[in-house]
C-alpha cells in the first residue's frame, strides 16, 4: 500500500481529527498537523507534495477546508499525487456560480474581512463566523473559546485560494458527502463535472471520518 495522508478541516488537525482512522492506521498512514502559521491551503499544498515526494507518491485524504490543499498539490504535482479522496470539500473556488456556494461566500465575507483587525474581539470576531456559518455562538466565553477564535482568525478563505478550473482533477478522485447540506450537495457536483466519483453517505454528519463506513468506502476506492 503506497502512501497515505490525511489532511484535516478548519477544526482539529493532525491525529485527531481522524480519530477512526488513526485508531487503526494501516503502514504509511500519516496525519497532517496543522502549521504554526494557521491553515493555509497553498502553504499546506506544498507540506503534502513534501511528504508524498520523500515515499515517491501518496494518496491524499482531504476533509472540508483540506481538499482545497489537496487539490491544489494535485494540480501542481499530479505525478506526486496518486489519488484524491474528499470529504465534505470545502473547494468553492470550482463551484462558484452555484446559488448555495455563493451564498455561503456573502455571508461568510463579514467575518473575514475583519480577522485582521485588532480592534474587533476574538468574541466578536466568533460572533461574526457563527452568524456566517448559521449556528448561534456560546453564550458564555471562555479562554478555550478565545483561542479556537484565534485559530479562525488565521484560516484563510475557502475561495480565492488558486484552485484552477482549466486543470481540473488531474488525479483519480473521491467525493464523498452526507446527504444534507446544499453547499456541500453543489460543490461535490462541480467535482463531479469535472470528473470525480461522487459518492453519498447516508445518515452521516459533516465529520464523515468519523462514521466506519468512510473507511470502508476509502478502501475500496483505493483497491480498485
């Protein structure tokens, strides 16, 4: 079994964000931490070409905010990249124009558009990101809370990150969503346009890792 990475989302990095998967790592398995600097996807493009170059080429595993990274490394070094297997992509670079896309595009501009700015508040900074994401913020705030806002505060935006629709998917590539989100629904069909196999896990949240079928499904993607 050639390399493996995983690349995680705007949450948990490293390990344990794949916690099924880590719990049962096969030989070659590694699990991308996130950069000192925060999440960037063509920084963290280039941490994948270096891990998969020194095991002369990998599979990469990609959650959310991660497939924007894998993708790009796959358009950059698609000999590198033996595969792509997305879950929930947050690549919205290659779905613009979509209603649900550009949607979530308008209402997340708020919130990034003042990450840089010292005056607003880690707290209203979040305030701001919950209101993007649709979820109500905590009522109560704590020091666990003000650096998760930190952390955001760092992430650059799905978009815009130099995704290339002309290139495409030069590698062989998975999309794998739950069923109920449109955002995610709209991008896994541009994906799909574009070439990939676009698969549905039914019953599964955001976090499709960690429900054993995803696992499953990897497998078998990577056999055939």
């Amino acid at each position: 079994m050639p390399a493996v990475v995983f690349v995680h989302g705007a949450g948990k990095a490293g390990a344990e964000a794949w916690p099924l998967q880590a719990a049962h790592a096969a030989r070659g398995w590694s699990f991308l931490g996130r950069d000192p600097r925060g999440d960037d996807a063509a920084r963290d493009a280039d941490r994948l070409l270096d891990l998969v170059s020194s095991t002369g080429g990998g599979h990469l595993v990609a959650h959310s905010y991660g497939a924007n990274a894998a993708i790009l490394a796959a358009q950059r070094e698609p000999a590198r990249v033996l595969s792509l297997a997305l879950l929930e992509p947050a690549c919205f670079d290659l779905a613009r124009g979509m209603p649900a896309v550009e949607a979530h595009v308008a209402d997340m501009a708020p919130a990034f558009a003042v990450a840089d700015d010292p005056s607003v508040s880690g707290r209203d900074f979040f305030g701001l990101f919950a209101q993007g994401m649709g979820f109500e913020p905590p009522a109560d705030w704590d020091e666990r809370l003000e650096d998760n806002a930190a952390r955001l505060r760092q992430l650059s935006p799905p978009w815009g990150v130099g995704l290339r629709p002309e290139v495409g998917l030069p590698v062989r590539t998975l999309v794998l969503t739950a069923p109920s989100s449109p955002l995610y629904a709209e991008t896994a069909r541009s994906l799909a346009a574009l070439g990939a196999v676009h698969r549905t896990v039914p019953g599964a949240g955001h976090r499709l890792q960690d429900d054993p079928r995803t696992t499953e499904l990897l497998q078998g993607f990577w056999e055939a």
